[in-house]
C-alpha cells in the first residue's frame, strides 16, 4: 500500500495517477523514494521504478519525465505507457519474455516540487537541466545556456561551486548505480517545448563537436527509419544543432559512466516533444504559461499520450538486442562515424 506524504485533495494528478499505478502494479514494479522534496509543510516524493530482470549486466532502459516540472506531458507520456505495459503483463507473454530479458528503470517525476509550483525550475528556482558541473565550449547563447545571475531569471544554474540540487544528485545517482557494470544501455528523457517537429536528441549539449558515440547514435537512427518508415514525426539530430547548453546531466552522466566503464556503450537520448505546432494549430495557448508546453485540447493530448509508444516500444526492443545491430568492430564504426557527419555536419566537412 502507498503511503501518501501530502493531502489527496491538493496533490498532483500525475503523482495521484503514479501512485495509483503502483498499487496496481506492484507485483511487477520495484520501487524506492530515495529522496523527499519538501513543499510547504509536505515532502514530495522522488519515485524510481525498476522492472524485469535483476540480473547484473541486463540491458537496461531508462525513462525519465518532469525535469522541468511545467513540461508536464513528458510525465504524462510516461504514465500511460506505464499503464499500457501493466495491464499488458496480465496477458501478454510477449511483454512478460521482454522484461526477462531487459531492465525497465523509471523516474517519472524528476522535479515533484517544480510540477507542485508550476514551475520549470525546481522549488530552490534551479533550472535541473542546467545544473551539472559542465561548462559549454565556445559562445553558448546568452542566458537560454544557463546562468548564474539570479534565480528570478529563467535557466538558473545555481550558485557556483555549489553542489548539485537534490534532484540533480538523486536522479544522476540512479542512473550511475543502475547503470554500472551493464554493457548496453539507452535512456529517454521526456521534455517538450522546442519546435515545430518532434526531436530525438543526443549529446552533446556542451559541444558542437560529434560525440564520441556517434557512430551508434547513426546506427539506432537508421534502425529507427528504416523499421518505422510510415513513422516520420521525429527529427534525429544531436542537441547542439538547435543550441548549446552549460549544465547538461545527460552530459554528465554519459562522461561519468563512459569513465567507469570505457567498453560500455550507453545513448542518452532526449525526446523534445514539438510545442510550438501546438501553438500554431490553436493560439490560446498563448494564453497561459502552462499550455505553451502542453496540449489542452483532449483530442490532441490523447494524440499524444499514444503517439510515443512505438519510440519506446522501439527501445525496448533495440536495447536488448544491442549487439546485433551497433558497429562492432573499427572499420564498421568508421564507415557508421563517416556517414554520421555527413547526415548532421556534412556544412562543417
């Protein structure tokens, strides 16, 4: 049984809906709170699902929503493939032989305090997505990269020197002790907001250089398109196209699990989920601050809490069979690294 820390009467649907789905799903689900958020006079819980195998070295994939607590629909979208995947254990062999074989670790609510307040930024007015230690290379633009003049302004990255804030350090703690050991990996971290298409980013953030996996990044887009061809929604393309960022934690994460295990292959991606076609096709989303990031009218949001679900089916899918289609060897990196940079830098070759 869920042992609710805040009255029912004010709590957040998504965190009303989470719980009701752990009780649903409990003898499926792993769960921890490895941190409270306090709001007020009650602690918000910090939710960490595990799924599937137990196993050390399983592929493990990672769903992460509500980072930016107002980017609300990336929860969203989570919670319903969650209940989807649930009710499909009830008769689905299919569903129960995936999770033997993989580990399914979800942080559906990163930010619980920001999501209370309505907020981008967490309760302490820290952007968490400009909170790492890492600084950009180069120019980034100026404050949308992060900044450090007040946390009245957007894109806060706190205090320097000072320590990650507690989400920060709770989320990038899950994903390194999930993640240690363990050869093949992908995570999905769920926003919205930017663009008119919906965007599959990968690192890095900090830099206009290729990243070092590169290759693979190619490898999984080529997969995607060539599997899904009538499935055109999403633009691949790595996150420094659209803009350079200080702070990134997928940078972060992805350097410190890179250090600790050089052999590994793991791809942080990031699924910016297109608001400004919401804005286009109706403008009262101008209207508030709120619908700028999320669908309101109910035909589109149910659109889109189903539109996701063959990406992740899809890494579900790629994670566990990771071996058989990323570059295995040099020369198949290399031809895989050179037709990367003419897909994504082919005007800087």
């Amino acid at each position: 049984m869920i042992q609710r820390t805040y009255p029912i009467k004010k709590a957040l649907p998504e965190l009303i809906e989470l719980e009701n789905l752990l009780e649903q799903g409990q003898r499926h689900l792993r769960i921890s709170v490895p941190l409270h958020i306090p709001q007020g006079d009650i602690q918000l819980p910090f939710y960490v699902l595990e799924m599937g195998s137990t196993a050390p070295q399983a592929p493990t994939l990672a769903l992460i929503g509500g980072v930016h607590g107002i980017e609300r629909i990336g929860t969203q979208v989570i919670l319903s493939f969650l209940g989807t995947l649930l009710q499909r254990l009830e008769w689905d062999p299919a569903a129960s032989d995936m999770l033997k074989e993989i580990r399914l670790l979800i942080v559906p609510i990163v930010n619980p305090g920001g999501m209370w307040r309505n907020s981008r930024a967490n309760p302490n007015g820290v952007d968490l997505m400009r909170n790492a230690p890492v600084d950009a290379e180069g120019r980034p633009p100026l404050l949308v990269s992060g900044q450090r003049i007040s946390r009245h302004l957007p894109w806060y990255r706190g205090r320097r020197n000072d320590p990650m804030q507690p989400e920060s350090q709770a989320l990038t703690d899950t994903m390194l002790t999930a993640l240690k050991g363990q050869r093949h990996c992908i995570s999905l971290d769920c926003h919205s907001g930017f663009g008119y298409k919906d965007r599959v980013w990968f690192p890095y953030a900090k830099s206009v250089s290729p990243w070092p996996a590169i290759a693979e990044a190619h490898a999984l887009t080529e997969l995607f398109e060539r599997t899904y061809p009538a499935h055109d929604v999403y633009l691949f393309e790595p996150q420094a196209h659209s803009y350079t960022t200080h702070g990134d934690l997928w940078d972060y994460i992805y350097d410190a699990y890179m250090a600790d295990q050089p052999d590994g292959l793991y791809l942080p991606m990031t699924l910016e989920m297109g608001s400004w076609l919401w804005v286009k096709k109706n403008p009262r989303h101008l209207l508030r601050y709120h619908s700028l990031f999320n669908p309101i009218l109910p035909h589109r949001h149910r659109r889109i809490l189903r539109r996701h679900f063959t990406l992740i089916e899809f890494l579900m899918s790629a994670v566990r069979s990771m071996s058989t289609w990323a570059p295995d060897n040099s020369q198949d990196k290399f031809r895989r690294e050179q037709a990367a940079l003419e897909r994504w830098y082919r005007s800087e070759k």
